[in-house]
C-alpha cells in the first residue's frame, strides 16, 4: 500500500473532523457541545466560555495534594482527654503557607492599615499583636515586649501575640491585596496610594462593581470590541486566603505523600518526619534536633558552643527541614491556629469528607432599595442566614445532652451553654467551651515534643492571645484535585 499517497487524506479527514468538533472553529474558537455554536463570538452573542483552567498558586502558598488519612490521636493520650480517637476522612487538595506568617509579612498589614486609615488609632491597635503576651512575672522578658515584632532583627520570626481573630483579619487583608496585585499585573487596575474611607479595594467591593478605582484603571476587552471590569467567572481573581480547617492542617503536616506506594501507606508517622527520633542521623547534621521544642526542664537551647536547636526562643520561619510537601516547621516553633470551633466529641460529630465544624453561612445585607450595605470602611457588610449558624450544631439535642433525668423530650432545645457548664459566679466551676473557643496545634519552643505529633489539639478562646501561638494561611483549590 502506497502510504504517501493516503497520508494528504488521512490529514484531510482528521481536519474534518476536528473542525466538526468545533476545534476549528471560525476564528479557531471552541464550539458548543450543546448546540454547536462557537464560544466568544461577536456573531453568536459573546458565549462566555474559558476551557483548561488551571489555578495558579498565590504567593507564599505550597500545593497540598488531598487525599484519605487516620485523623487523630497516634500516641498516648497523656492529657487523658479522649477527645481525639483516631477516625479515616478524605481531605480535598488545598494550598498552604510555606511557612508560618512572619512579623515582617505581619508588619506589612498593620503598616497599610495605618497608612490608608490615617488617625484611625483603634483600627490599627485592633490588629496590632499583643507584646504583653512576652510578660512573665519571674523572668526578664522585657526586651521581647519592646523588640520582637517591632525590630529587624526579628522580621523573619513567627508572628505570635495575635487572637484568632486578627489571624482571620490578616487573612481577609491579604486575599484583597493579592488580588488587587493581580490586576495590576495584568493592567486591569494601576495602583492607588490615595485609597481612603469608602473608595477602598476589596475584591468583594470590585465584584460588585462598588470600587471605583484610580484614573487609568482599564477594564478586559472582549471579541466584539466592547470592554468591561472582570467578573468572577473570568477566573482571574484568587479564592480567599483563609485559615486552614483542623483537618487540613493535621493531613498538610503529616505529609504522607512520601510515604505510599501507590495506595498503600508504608509507614505512619509520630512527627512529620519518618521515625520516632528528634535528631538528625545524617552525617553532616547528626545529632541536631529536627524541631525548636523544650529538650528537657530548663534546657531550651542546649550548651553554649553546640546548641542543639540554635533558638531560645522562636526561630526564623525557614529553619530546619521542611516536610515532603515542603512545609516549614509543621512541627514546634510556634503553635498555630485552626479555623475549626473546639469541641471535645469533634470525631464523633464528623463528615468523611472535609470535616470542619465553624461553618457560618453568611449573606450580603441590603438596604430598602436593595443596595449593598457597606460599613464606614467600605466594607460589604455581611448577615449570618438565619439557622445557619452550625457551630453548635448537635450541642445539647437528646442524642449529645447528658440530663439528669430521664425526660429527654423536654430536652430539645438546649445550646451549647446548657449542654458545656458556663457560670461566671466567682469560684464557680465554668467549662471553657463556646462558639468563641478555637482550635490550635503543632508545637512550640516552649512545648515538650508530645505536642509536635500533629494528631494533637489544644484550644483557645478566639479572642486570647500567647506568646508561642501563630497561624498560616491556606487557599481552596479549585477543579480537579491535581490537575488532568
């Protein structure tokens, strides 16, 4: 068979074909599997459609690949809590912070919220970090009230002294800065030094068209000529920076990836690293701890000339070996917050997929005339939808209230503070556990190392603050879990 002779057919037919699927479209746009109409054209009606979308990673983030895992306790439980027991659940691919916020990445925030709210003295002391958390009253502590999130020689530490909900703040902060940066790099917007009051950006005031911008601001131009400000459907804004949920954070810091072979897990892990030791075996660095905890009592350093973890107290964010998805001290430094609401039956209240509990379904408030409400930051101002507040969810229902009869009909509605003792009478016994308490693990400089395995959890009212407490910031992926 002459196959010089077919080879011009044979690429005929394949154009043919391929132009019937719509891949040589007029204009070499997509076509509708619908209807056969071509996508993004001016004479079919500018049919939106944005085909191989593939996020891009924000700054600072890490790709996590999700998948099945043991979620809970892997060692003795020597706070004897029984609020931890093991149980398998699936966490969905995300994104990570590399490392753990610093006081410079921190700075940043209170620095342009003094700049574009000038004067505003309780705006900026509502974010600032607490430095009184460096204060103990037998020890000399005072050069770290004045210096550690202030001076330079700081920058690259853990920021710590921030509540759970300044955490959240910077999170909300960053998200729109991050975008706002993406704009700019693709000349949508240019930057606006004067931003003030109510003309600033946020990317949910952009969505809705409320931010007006500076001179110069050019919106997307489509085929048919005309042009107008991105939506989000166009995907080119980011997701929200947010707090890693309890589980999320557990799976990142485990990082079992390296330890699979196809879908068996080989080894489990105690720490985020293979093996139960807490030093180095190689050669180069044998002997160094692997982690910045407490060694022993009173030794949180080691010896003057070989100082085994080289930090007194915290250390800068990139020290020591990062795990196999490449995350920075998952493991001690400093503890970090959860996005998960604290509750001691958390694995028996739980979702196989993506457990959290925390969720508040919140929605736009409007005015009389169906205008968006905005605050006088130029905020959107958001309204919890009525019953859908599920922090509490099951707290104090027949099946979770322990009652001192045997009428559990007449137990229906009790709350969370009927079913967790609160009593503020001096002296009073009075449980820690509300809607306002918040989880937060993985070790500190202060910590003795039962706490870096990261199975364990501890908590914290959302408004408190510690010394050894940070936070890092996560990102949902969105599609497919790694990408087809």
């Amino acid at each position: 068979m002459n196959w010089s002779k077919l080879k011009p057919l044979f690429i005929v037919s394949i154009a043919a074909i391929m132009s019937g699927c719509g891949l040589f479209g007029k204009g070499g746009g997509e076509s509708s599997r619908t209807t056969g109409w071509e996508y993004n054209a001016e004479e079919t009606g500018n049919i939106p459609n944005i085909s191989g979308y593939e996020q891009e990673t924000g700054p600072g983030l890490v790709f996590v690949q999700g998948g099945t895992f043991s979620m809970g306790r892997v060692d003795q439980d020597v706070m004897y809590r029984n609020d931890n027991f093991p149980r398998r659940v699936t966490v969905a691919s995300f994104y990570l912070d590399e490392t753990e916020v610093s006081n410079q990445d921190y700075r940043e925030f209170t620095h342009w919220t003094g700049r574009v709210y000038p004067g505003d003295v309780a705006k900026l002391k509502a974010i600032t970090p607490d430095s009184s958390v460096w204060r103990e009253e037998l020890a000399y502590n005072e050069p770290y009230v004045n210096n550690y999130f202030r001076h330079p020689a700081y920058s690259d530490y853990p920021v710590v002294g921030v509540t759970w909900e300044q955490a959240e703040a910077y999170c909300e902060w960053r998200t729109d800065r991050v975008n706002e940066q993406v704009l700019v790099d693709k000349g949508i917007l240019a930057h606006d030094n004067s931003q003030t009051g109510q003309n600033i950006y946020t990317t949910d005031t952009y969505l809705t068209g409320l931010y007006e911008g500076s001179a110069g601001d050019k919106p997307i131009e489509l085929d048919d000529g005309t042009s107008r400000r991105p939506k989000w459907e166009d995907g080119i804004l980011l997701p929200n920076y947010r707090l890693p949920t309890e589980a999320e954070w557990e799976y990142a810091a485990y990082g079992l990836i390296g330890n699979t072979d196809g879908e068996l897990l080989t080894d489990r892990k105690i720490y985020p690293w293979n093996g139960s030791y807490l030093r180095q075996d190689k050669k180069k660095e044998k002997g160094r701890l692997k982690a910045n905890f407490v060694r022993g009592r009173g030794d949180m350093m080691g010896m003057a000339g070989a100082l085994n973890d080289n930090a007194d107290i915290s250390a800068p964010i990139f020290s020591y070996e990062p795990n196999d998805y490449g995350l920075y001290c998952m493991a001690g430094n400093v503890n970090e917050w959860v996005s998960d609401v604290y509750r001691p039956m958390s694995l028996q209240d739980i979702e196989e997929f993506n457990p959290y509990r925390g969720n508040v379904i919140t929605e736009y408030r409007r005015d009389a005339n169906g205008e968006l409400v905005r605050n006088e930051y130029g905020e959107l101002v958001k309204d919890t939808i009525e019953n859908m507040d599920y922090r509490n969810i099951l707290d104090g229902d027949p099946n979770s209230q322990i009652i001192e009869d045997n009428n559990w009909n007449a137990h229906q509605n009790n709350t969370t503070e009927g079913m967790y003792i609160q009593d503020e009478r001096p002296g009073a016994f009075s449980s820690l556990i509300s809607d306002e308490v918040r989880v937060y693990k993985g070790g500190s400089w202060q910590d003795r190392p039962y706490w870096m395995n990261p199975g364990t959890r501890r908590y914290l009212e959302q408004t408190k603050a510690q010394r050894d407490l940070g936070f890092r910031c996560a990102m949902t992926r969105v599609g497919s879990p790694e990408g087809f």
